[in-house]
C-alpha cells in the first residue's frame, strides 16, 4: 500500500501532467494553427518533454516511452516545419489517445497495471512507427521546396514593403493635414505586419511613427483643428529622413541582417525635437516691453474701473494684476 507521501507526489505528478496532456490536445487539433507559431510549437515540445520527465522519475515506463515518442517528434516540427495534412493530424491524435489512456489509468481504482501498460505501448508502437517514417518523407519533401518557399517569401516582402513605401512618399508630397499624417501612422502599421516579430525592426518603425505624430511643420496651424498645436517639422523635413531610414530598414529586414536594423540619428532627433517642451506664453510684463504701448481710459468708480478690465485683459493677465496690487497695498 502507498504511503501517504508517495500518494501526494503520485497527485501532484497527475495533475500537473493533466495540464501538460490539454496543452498538447489543443495543439494537436489545431496542429495547422500551431505550426504557424513557433512558441506553440516549443510548448508542444516543453509539455511532452515534462510528462517524460515526471514519468520517469516516478517510475511509469510506459508513459515515460510514450511520451518520448510525441518529443522526438515535436523536436522534428521544431526544426523541420512541414505542411499539415489530414493523416499527420490522425497519426498524432492516434498516438495521443494513448498517452491519455496510461495518464488516466493512474487514477483507476487499481492505478497502472504493469501488464496493461505494457500492452498499450506495444499496441501503440505501429502508430508512433508510421508517424515517424510520415514526418520524415514530408520533411524530405519539404526540404526540396523550402529554398523556393524562402524565395517566394522574400520576394512577396519586398513588394508589399516597395508598395507601402511609395504609397507613404505620394502621401508626404501632398498638403500636410491631420488626415494624411493619420495615414502615414497607419501605412508604418502595415510596415510592421510585415515581420511584426522581428523587434529591431518594430522600434524602427514605431520610431518613425512618433516623427509623423509629433513632428509638425511650420506655417501650416491654419490646416489643422482649433487647439491643435502649430507643428514643428514639415513634410520636407521629414520625407528624406523616414523614407530613407525605412527603406534601408526594409533592406535589412529581406536580406535577413535584422541585428542591423537602426534608427538613424537624423530620425532620432526628428523624435528629440519634437518631444522638446513648448515655450511658455509670455508674461503681462514682457508682452507689455515687446507690444507698443496701447492707453485704456480707467473710470473712478471701482466697479466701472473693474468692468474696463474685465474687457481689456484676459484671465491670466487680471490675476497678474491682481497680484500687483495686492503687493502694492501691502
């Protein structure tokens, strides 16, 4: 009979490979969604490789050999992506039923038996045999095409970049508006679906972003909305530098050399100068030196005299008056 400690691993071993046997389910019935990302693919091969563990640790041989088998072959789709077909779907979710059953038989009124573990491996062997002469002749065959597949890809990039580039610089050799800088912002945004993994190439791009948004040119404050504030950089200013650091991005980004992907310093001090804080307005006393002198006729009456006031200075104009008088008084 178990002890009480070896009942509590014997839990702690079911319920944790529980979790790692529906990480492998969901990733099995969705096998084509998986191959498309290489993180559920690792925890594919993560999950498989911990029931192994755990397995043998314990002393479960068979789960331990069945387990090993989704492993060696998890490792395969790792290194070797192949294209998913209906008979690689039921070869794994065959050989999975498996895997489930001895999991499951643990917490039987009888647990594992020896001999009924053993039979299921053995009944499951020519499953994992087909499985694995399966994925070996589609990584043979995919291995003839993958130069033409990385091609293909390539080639596919380089178009869609060309396009969004010259679609980006039609935009910059029109008016400058609110509207067209919103549609920059968004053409980098499909810039990044490009490769939006590559991180290198996402800050380039979101660099180039916070130019357009914030880098706003001089003389134009009449095309945009009231409480906009009159931009810093024109469409001049920031075509050659944008265009030229995403194009070189781009470049990069093709022929795979993403490590070299930068900012230049001329994009970095578009974002320098247009986070750089705004002048204060200026005060009542240097308005009044650089203004020509301008006489307002004040009524003895204190509140006519207040009334004038009101009408001549703005808010923060009448505290400052305020405040004079208060020191004056005091």
């Amino acid at each position: 009979m178990q002890s009480v400690k070896q009942q509590q691993i014997l839990g702690y071993f079911i319920e944790e490979a529980k979790e790692h046997l529906d990480t492998i389910e969901h990733g099995l019935v969705d096998l084509q969604g998986t191959m498309s990302d290489s993180e559920r693919v690792n925890e594919l091969f993560r999950a498989a490789h911990s029931v192994k563990g755990g397995a043998a640790m314990l002393g479960f041989d068979s789960i331990q050999r069945t387990a090993h088998h989704f492993e060696d072959c998890f490792k395969h789709l790792k290194e070797h992506p192949v294209q998913i077909d209906s008979k690689l779907e039921d070869l794994f979710l065959k050989g999975f039923d498996t895997l489930k059953a001895l999991v499951e038989a643990l917490q039987g009124p009888f647990g594992l038996r020896e001999e009924d573990a053993q039979q299921a491996v053995i009944a499951s062997e020519p499953t994992f045999t087909e499985l694995q002469k399966y994925l070996q002749a589609l990584m043979k065959k995919g291995s003839g095409s993958s130069k033409n597949s990385k091609t293909a890809i390539a080639s596919n990039a380089t178009a869609q970049t060309t396009a969004i580039l010259k679609a980006m610089l039609h935009l910059f050799r029109q008016a400058d508006s609110t509207k067209s800088r919103q549609q920059l912002v968004a053409l980098c945004n499909r810039l990044i679906q490009v490769s939006p993994t590559t991180k290198s190439w996402v800050t380039v791009l979101q660099m180039a972003q916070r130019a357009i948004s914030s880098s706003y040119p001089q003389g134009v404050a009449s095309s945009y909305p009231q409480g906009v504030a009159a931009p810093k950089n024109s469409y001049g200013v920031l075509a050659p530098i944008v265009i030229r650091d995403l194009k070189q991005a781009s470049d990069l980004l093709i022929s795979g050399r993403v490590d070299e992907i930068l900012a230049s310093q001329n994009l970095q001090k578009l974002i320098a100068l247009a986070q750089a804080p705004k002048s204060a307005p200026q005060s009542l006393q240097s308005r009044r030196q650089s203004a020509p002198k301008q006489q307002v006729s004040i009524a003895l009456e204190p509140r006519a005299a207040a009334r004038t006031l009101l009408e001549v200075f703005n808010k923060s104009e009448l505290i400052e008056i305020a405040e004079f008088l208060m020191k004056a008084i005091q």
